[in-house]
C-alpha cells in the first residue's frame, strides 16, 4: 500500500518560517499531483498549494508570496517551504497525492498531518 508521511511542524513566532516535507513511500508506479491541504479548528479542510508532475505550480491567494511548493521525484517527497507566518497560518498541514500504481491504477493518498503553530 501507499503511505505519505508529513514532517517538519512544529511552533513557531509569527515572522518566522518552517519547511514541511511529506515522503511517499510503498508500491508506486508513478506521482502525478501533490498537494498541501490545511485546517484549522471549526474550518473547514483547504488547499494550500499543489504541484504537477512536470513542475506547475499554484497558490491559494491568502499564501501567495510567502509559501513556495516544490518536489524531489527521485525521492517522492514534495516540500512546503512557509516564509513570513502569521497567526492564521495555524491548521494541520496534510499532503494529498494523485499517485499510478502497480497495475495502472489510480490512486488517492493522505497523510496523517502534522501540527503547525504560530504564535503572535
């Protein structure tokens, strides 16, 4: 089976920055889409940012500027790299991705998240 496993959350004082990595592992043929999805307490789950197998990426308005999505393909890991956080940065971060298995079949992954603080 596929697993993807986020890391790299953690508290932080707003101003400052954080890198989260998520690494997909198990039988994977290929990884089209990877995605950041975020949120918070009573809200609902948002994406971020995401990125094509080729390298296109795209933005959610409120993150523009200071976040910047990239991938490793040789590693099967996809980086969030958050620059300039503020408080309503605070959410679990999950990766999603849009993987080709053994057999040529589709396959939709999630991480477990992981906890991002950001203090004023």
């Amino acid at each position: 089976q596929v697993q993807l496993v986020e890391s790299g959350g953690g508290l932080v004082q707003a101003g400052g920055s954080l890198r989260l990595s998520c690494a997909a592992s198990g039988s994977i043929f290929s990884i089209n889409a990877m995605d950041w999805y975020r949120q918070a307490p009573g809200k609902q789950r948002d994406l971020v940012a995401g990125i094509t197998s080729g390298g296109s990426t795209a933005y959610a308005d409120s993150v523009k500027g200071r976040f910047t999505i990239s991938r490793d393909n040789a590693k099967n890991t996809v980086y969030l790299q958050m620059n300039s956080l503020k408080p309503e940065d605070t959410a679990v971060y999950y990766c999603n991705a849009d993987l080709i298995v053994p057999g040529s079949r589709t396959y939709n992954a999630w991480g477990q998240g992981t906890q991002v603080t950001v203090s004023s």
